[in-house]
C-alpha cells in the first residue's frame, strides 16, 4: 500500500502539527509484527512481506478537530499464483480524549474491509468506526457501526511527501488524508446522543471532513 492509512502507508503529520524532522533526525517508533497474518497456504514463496505501520491521526469534523493520537495498522501482503493479494492483520487504536465534550473518548476500530493495494487513484481503502465513550452514555455509542461502518478511501497527502527512511531494514515515511468522509449521526448513545450530535457538528456531509493520518512503515519479509 502504502497507507494509511484509517494507513497505509500512505494521514498528515504538518496538519496535525507533529511534523517529523528529516530522516537523519527521525525517532523512529517501535514496530511491532506481532500482529502479522500468515500468508495464505497457496502463495507464491518468496513473494510475501508484513508491513507494520505506526501513525498519528487526526479527525476533523465540520471545524471540529480531534487528535488520535497513535494508530498501529498491519497486513501482509504478496501474490497468489502471480497475482497481488492481502490478508489484513490489525488495527491498534486506544481511546483518544475528544475536545470540548470533558470525560469523552473516540477509539478507532476495523470496519472488517480494506484494500491496500494503491494505484494512480487513491493510496489506499479502509473501513472503520468509532466508538465513543463517556460515563454518561451508553456502552453502544458511536459513529458507524461494526455492520455498517465508515467507508475511507485515502489519497496522498502533498503536505506530508513520502520518503525511504531506511533499506535495512526498509522504512518509510509518508501522508494520507481522505477529504471527502461523510459521516453520519452518532448512534446507540441514548437520552444525550443529540447532545453529542450538537457538539461534533454530526451528521456532516462530505467535503466537510477529513480523516488524516501521517505513518511510519516497516517492511518484514515472511
């Protein structure tokens, strides 16, 4: 890919005002493979490889910004009798404070779809929700749904510009933002779910959302 991703490799570290330095000054983060899928028993040897990626996400919505913090994404991918395929390993998001509603955390979660497999279209797809929780709302309370989840498709992001870090092993740095995310009206949250709503700006159609996350990717052979 090349996500995220939501990514892969390809979600904007500059928008999110934690822009790393140049590669000689990179602190790279701990990557962690434990999550990488087997390849599947008819790959084609030698061609398979887990990407583990560690990025820092940023969600706006309407004018509202809320910082994600750290999200760890893995997949492995190769190719089957010739031809790319990709098992998805995980998605690692732990909650993040959400501003101006005090108490309140979104923690990201897979949607069960992605597509890593980038083209001169878009970088990359996934799909996730977000679970919003608060003592005063319910266990339930989120935007989107594990049955009907968010839909993001990322594009580079021009203010985070991709670059190899490392060939040994390979590492890379890179931007991803999906600027057209509509999303809906919180659900499942009960009596102050509207409340919610009122203060995230929700629902809010495309073009008025971004969804954007800026990663660090690592390469390990299977």
């Amino acid at each position: 890919m090349k996500l995220l991703a939501l990514g892969a490799a390809a979600a904007a570290v500059a928008a999110l005002g934690v822009m790393p330095g140049t590669a000689s000054a990179d602190e790279l983060p701990t990557f962690d493979f434990t999550d990488c899928p087997a390849p599947p028993a008819n790959a084609d040897p030698g061609t398979w490889r887990c990407e583990a990626f560690v990025s820092q996400g940023k969600l706006t919505i309407d004018r509202t910004e809320i910082p994600l913090g750290e999200v760890r994404l893995t997949f492995s991918e190769g190719r089957v009798n010739g031809e790319y395929a990709q098992v998805f390993g995980a998605l690692r998001h732990a909650p993040a404070p959400i501003p101006d509603l005090a108490g309140a955390t979104i923690q990201l979660r897979y949607g069960g779809y992605s597509d890593f497999h980038s083209d001169d279209v878009r970088r990359g797809e996934l799909d996730v929700y977000a679970v919003v929780r608060h003592p005063l709302l319910r266990k339930d309370c989120g935007i989107g749904t594990a049955s009907a989840p968010l839909h993001t498709v990322v594009h580079d992001d021009p203010s985070v510009p991709p670059r190899i870090i490392s060939e040994n092993p390979r590492t890379a740095f890179s931007g991803v933002i999906d600027a057209d995310l509509a999303l809906p009206a919180t659900q499942g949250c009960g009596p102050l779910g509207k409340l919610v709503d009122r203060r995230l700006g929700l629902p809010s159609p495309s073009g008025e959302n971004a969804f954007q996350q800026a990663s660090y990717v690592q390469y390990k052979p299977l």
